[in-house]
C-alpha cells in the first residue's frame, strides 16, 4: 500500500479530529529565513495546531518550504525540534553525500508531515509522532538537472541505493528516530524521520 493510502487509511481511523491553524491564509509570520532561529530554515510560523483527540497537535508550528535552499515539495507543517533536524541532516547528510552530482539537490520530496493518526494506521496503535509535529516522511529527492532519485525504486539499485543508504544513516543522530524500507512493510518507499528522544540514543532501522 501506497504511502498516502495508509495516510488516507490513518485519517479514517481517527475521523473527527480538528486540525485548526494548518491553513495558509493563517500564517502569522512570513519569513525568507531564520525559522526556530535557524537562519537555513525558510517558511512561516503558524498559529498552535490543535486536535480534540489527545496527543495530537503542536504548540509552536512551523510551515517549512526550504531548508538550506533545497525545496520541500510540498512545504511540511512540523515543530521546531524536528525542523531544526531536518536542517541539521540537509547540512551535514544530504548536500555532502548527493555533492554535484546532477548540478546538486534541488528539492526534496515530502510524503508526510503532520496528521493527527495512529503509528503506521494500525487500528489501536499509539499515536505517531506525525500526530505531533516531530516527523516527516520523505520519497524522493529531485537533484537540479531534472534527476529524480526515488527511495522505494533507488533502494535497490547499486548507484543510488548506495546514496540512499548514506542519506539514511546520516540522520541516524539528528533525528531519534529513523526507518527506511528495510524497516518494514509500511517503509519500504520512504524514509520516516522523527525527532523522539530516546535514553539509548537513536533508533534506526
């Protein structure tokens, strides 16, 4: 099943759930850059999400377009802490692995952001930390000469599953948590970056 069919799937488990604050026309501060204090991060604040179901929502949201100059495409709704991560892995991970390679990185493909659901929309489940702000699921990366380097078709090829596989473990550190399609079933075309803290430090899979 498709990444956004078990997004759809997650969004009917938990009917009902408000979402206020998401919309554009609801930006409260339009910025180039310098979002959560990062001078890489470009976007808008946003008003607090708030959700009738617990555990669901986000004080501080932020709406972000570009990190580092690279695109999201489409912009991802996340809380600081997995914004700053993400800035932290574009830098450190993603420019230096993809390097000039078709001109260098022009966007990124964003599959999921915030959506008040369960963990991987399983019926029961606890709420995913998507449901909160602190994750992004990513499915490709677009590089500048037109270049699409897929997660679900590249993994398993030798040239780019080799830059996936960099890519992967490079956000083994900013993020708490990171899965990709060696995971499980429900990751084998993204990777899912979270920014859960855990005592033993980060789990990636």
């Amino acid at each position: 099943m498709s990444v956004s069919a078990w997004r759809a799937r997650g969004l009917a488990l938990i009917a009902g759930a408000a979402v206020a604050g998401c919309g554009g026309d609801d930006d409260v501060v339009s910025r180039r850059g310098g979002l959560c204090g990062m001078p890489s991060l470009a976007g808008s604040v946003l008003p607090a999400v708030s959700s009738p179901v617990d555990g669901c929502g986000i004080e501080a949201p932020v709406r972000v377009e570009a990190v580092g100059g690279v695109a999201l495409s489409p912009s991802a709704v996340l809380d600081c802490s997995a914004a700053e991560a993400l800035a932290t892995w574009v830098k450190t991970g993603l420019k230096p692995a993809v390097g000039r390679r078709g001109g260098g990185v022009s966007s990124i493909r964003v599959a999921a952001d915030y959506a008040c659901r369960t963990r991987n929309s399983r019926a029961g489940a606890k709420i995913s930390e998507h449901g909160r702000g602190r994750a992004i699921d990513i499915s490709a990366l677009l590089l500048k000469d037109g270049t699409r380097i897929d997660v679900e078709q590249g993994w398993g090829e030798r040239r780019d599953g080799a830059l996936l596989r960099r890519l992967h473990g490079a956000a083994c550190g900013p993020f708490g948590t990171v899965l990709g399609p060696d995971s499980d079933v429900y990751h084998r075309d993204h990777f899912h970056f979270d920014s859960a803290s855990y005592s033993m430090g980060s789990y990636c899979r």
